[in-house]
C-alpha cells in the first residue's frame, strides 16, 4: 500500500476546521515532503513526527514520503496535526491497517519521545469533527474531558502514540473520556455585600439589562471593585452557543481547567493596568492566545485605574470595542477572535487616592486636572453609564439595612427587561438596546427635546445623543412600559454625564 488517509483537526480563529492528511509512500530518494503546512511549523512538525516514530520503536520508513494537509487554503496552526501525520505515514507505508479509523479524527501534538501532548483548541477541533459527521476521535489525554463535551463524538484518550498504534493494529482499547461532570461553580458574589452606593447599583443594573458600558469613579475602598465583579452575577447565564463559543476561546487560550464543564456564566476578566497590549488583546507565535478581551467575550472586561494604564493599549482597544471581535496579527496573516464584552472602567479622582476621598487629597489642581484628563476621549465617549461613588462614612457602614436587594432580586429584573428588549428588536437581531441603530430608536420630540437643545448648544455629540437614547430605552424596559417617557431620558441623560447621585 502507498497511499494512506487519515482526518486530523485545527482551528482557525475561533472555529475548528477538519483536515485531511494524505501520505504517499514511493520508491525513490528517502525523504519526507509535508505540504500545507506554514514553513516554520512544518519544520518542527516534520522533526517531531520523525523523532517520535523512531522512539516509538518504528523503523522510519527509507522511501519517498509526501504528505499533504487538505484543503490547502485553510491556515494551518498549531501543532494538532502531528499524530495525524505520523499514522498516515505508516499507512502509507503499509505498516498500520487504518481500517479503525473510518470516521475518526486524530489529535495532538507528538513529544519526541512518542508521547501525546496536550494541543490548544481541542474544544473547537472536535466541534469541528462532529459537523463534518464524525463519530470518534482521539485526543491527548490531558483534553480529553474537554472534547468530550461535544455531543455526538466518541471520545478516546491517548497518552503515546504507541498507544494508538496497539489500538490501531491489535483493537487493544483506548480509555473512553466522559464529559466532565463537575458543577460550574462560580464564587456568589452578592450585590447585597455592597455597602451604601445606590446610585451606583442603579448603574450596575441599567449596564446589565442593556448591555451598556460604565465607568465608575471614586476613592478607594467605596466599592468599585466590588461592583464591578457583581456585574456578571446579574447577566442570564449563556445560552447553548454562546456557551459553546466561550469555552473554545478559553481551550485555544490553554486556560480550561482539566476535568472543567462549558463556561456557562458570563466571564469575568480584569487585566492588570501594566498589562501588555498583546496580553489585553492576544498574540503569540504559532496558535495566537486570545487575549482578555476575549476570555471576556459574553461578559464583562473590567480595568481597573483606567488612567494607569498605557494609551496605546486604550488605543488598541477602540476597534474590537466597536465591532465586537479582535484582529491579530498583520495584513495578510491574521486572526480573528470574538470580543464582545461589556466595559467597565474604574478610577480614582486623582493619583494621591486617599480613601476618604476629595476632603484628604493632597494633590495639586494641576495634578488632579491632568490626571482626569487622562479619563476623556474617544474610549471614554463610548461609555454610557458614568458613575461618582463617594466615601463609605462609618454609620453607613454599621448601618442594619432591611431593604438591601440581593443578586437574585435584581438579576430577576433584568432578565424581564432584557426580554422585553430581545423581544422588541427581534426582527432586528439585537439581544440588547446597546446594540440599536439610531433609526430603531426615535422617540416623540415631546421626550427629547432637553437633548435636542444640548446637540444645537455642542453639550452633546451625536455620539452621546444615540448613547443617552439606548440607555432611555433601557429604563423603559426595566419599569415595564411600552415607550421611553421624558423622565427616562433626562435619567439617561443624568447617567452619561455623570450626574445621578
Ligand atoms: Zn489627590
């Protein structure tokens, strides 16, 4: 036999695509020959593949080789293809009877010692396999319980490829991997456990019912941290896709933890101010690594003390902001990963950050201006919600509150107001008001004319005319009414500019 064919897997942005390998065997100058692979991975493939049949205790076949990876215009990434091209070759070489893997995807990177090791992006691959109607497939053990969350694929372990070959030649079996079982558990973090701020809890709930962004500004220890963490507490967990979509970015980011279910919940991400650019917005050699807008994509990204950090990466994240995915990498040789987060910013009103807030600061007004200065511009233009928090005072902190509202209460309400919405627009294909064009979103000039008259005196852009319209519709979803009135967008109005108290 001199020609063999095995199904393999990648991944090419978020979504997994089937690859076929091809060996040919044929008499003639001993080499190997892999094409539709990129030039450096190939190199490395070839070398490993080699190293790890030998190891294997296989004799390397002394004959001409050509493997090819179909079809040819996918960008191939990564190293999943390795055991796929190693059992071709001894097919193809009449070594390896592949009749058992009819309908078998094979995955995973070679060690040179003939061990299987563990590849990025087994969730997608294998997503990948079942559309394309395969029923097994064979996977590094260590990403076994992740490919076995696709429904409708047999999944097998393997930790060597001599392992695979026993199973292949001899049927002796391979152990079987069962979707992990675990609960998701999420740390409960309570909107209860928030002092005081409900000005500020209105925000966090306008941001969740409509999708909009927040900022929050105030002294440290007031509670923007703790907010901002219970933001995703109050979004509907993630339906069966999205839910799908998360956990393939956190598989090809290598961050799913061994034996971890789908990420059901809305993630959470707060990137470091001294992060770098790549790390917010993902990078890497071979396989890119998303980055946090990413691992926040259906949830929320929270950065804390905004002016600390660099304006290129400010910069860096307008574009995925607005439209919802990142792009990696140069012109020609990119990719491109979801990013659809909901924004929240912190910061304090200036760089001495005393606690008890303005009456302890010892900045100069040139300091505090420059610093806030820092807090305008086109990311912070995007931003509808904007929020003042004040200082903690002890009574308030001692204070036995009885009409202190849980998660539970309040995520109740923005679900009701989120399906109003979802209902509203369906036509339209919006899940959130953040998502409404202009033209969707008139209203009677009775309701606008205060905006109307801030556009023509240049107190609003018409940017932040849009921004104030969704955030009214919002309001309007969250008391249960048919249309925004005159009091919802002169609340919405309040919210952008930072004035509800
Ligand atoms: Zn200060």
């Amino acid at each position: 036999m001199s020609y063999a064919k095995v199904h393999a897997a990648g991944v090419s942005g978020v979504t997994g695509v089937l690859v076929d390998v091809e060996a040919d065997v044929a008499l003639g100058m001993p080499q190997l020959v892999v094409s539709g692979l990129p030039d450096a991975a190939l190199h490395e493939a070839r070398d490993r593949v080699r190293a790890a049949l030998v190891n294997a205790g296989e004799e390397w076949p002394q004959r001409r080789m050509t493997v090819n990876l179909r079809p040819a215009t996918v960008r191939k990434q990564g190293s999943s293809f390795d055991l796929g091209i190693a059992v071709a070759i001894l097919g193809g070489a009449g070594r390896l009877p592949l009749a058992a893997l009819d309908g078998v995807a094979l995955i995973g990177e070679l060690g040179l010692d003939g061990m299987i090791r563990p590849v990025r992006g087994v969730l997608p691959m294998v997503m990948a396999a079942a559309r394309a109607g395969l029923t097994q497939a064979i996977v590094p053990q260590a990403n076994a319980a992740e490919a076995a969350l696709v429904p409708g694929v047999r999944v097998k372990a393997a930790s060597s490829l001599n392992a695979v070959m026993s199973y292949v030649r001899d049927g002796v079996e391979l152990p079987a991997a069962l979707p992990a079982l675990t609960p998701d558990s999420r740390p409960q973090l309570d909107l209860a456990e928030v002092v005081g701020q409900e000005h500020a809890k209105v925000a966090l709930e306008v941001a969740a019912a409509g999708g909009h962004h927040l900022s929050l500004l105030g002294p440290p220890g007031a509670g923007k941290t703790m907010l901002a963490a219970r933001l995703p507490g109050l979004l509907p967990p993630l339906d069966d896709r999205a839910a799908l979509e998360v956990t393939s970015l956190y598989s090809i980011a290598g961050r799913l933890a061994p034996g971890a279910g789908l990420v059901r919940h809305p993630p959470f991400q707060a990137p470091h101010h001294t992060t770098s650019t790549a790390a917010l917005l993902g990078g890497g050699t071979g396989l890119a690594r998303p980055g946090a807008i990413s691992l926040a994509h259906r949830g929320v990204l929270f950065l804390d003390e905004l002016p600390e950090f660099s304006r290129t990466a400010l910069e860096a994240l307008r574009q995925p902001l607005e439209e919802g995915s990142v792009r990696i990498g140069r012109s020609k040789d990119f990719v491109s990963y979801p990013a659809r987060v909901q924004l929240v910013t912190a910061a304090n009103p200036c760089p001495c950050a005393r606690p008890g807030g303005d009456a302890f600061c010892e900045c100069s007004p040139t300091v505090r201006r420059r610093y806030l200065g820092r807090l305008s511009g086109p990311l912070m233009d995007r931003i509808d919600l904007h929020v003042e928090l004040f200082p903690v005072t002890s009574a308030r902190l001692f204070a036995v509150d009885d009409l202190v509202e849980t998660t539970e209460t309040v995520a109740r309400r923005v679900s009701a107001a989120r399906s109003a919405a979802a209902e509203r627009w369906r036509a339209y294909g919006w899940q959130v008001n953040a998502e409404a064009a202009r033209s969707a979103l008139r209203l009677p000039p009775s309701a606008t004319a205060d905006l109307r008259h801030r556009i023509d005196t240049g107190l609003l852009s018409a940017r932040g005319y849009l921004r104030v319209l969704r955030v009214a519709w919002t309001l309007c979803d969250l008391a249960g009414a048919d249309r925004p009135t005159r009091e919802d967008v002169a609340t919405a109005l309040a919210l952008r500019l930072g004035d509800l108290r």
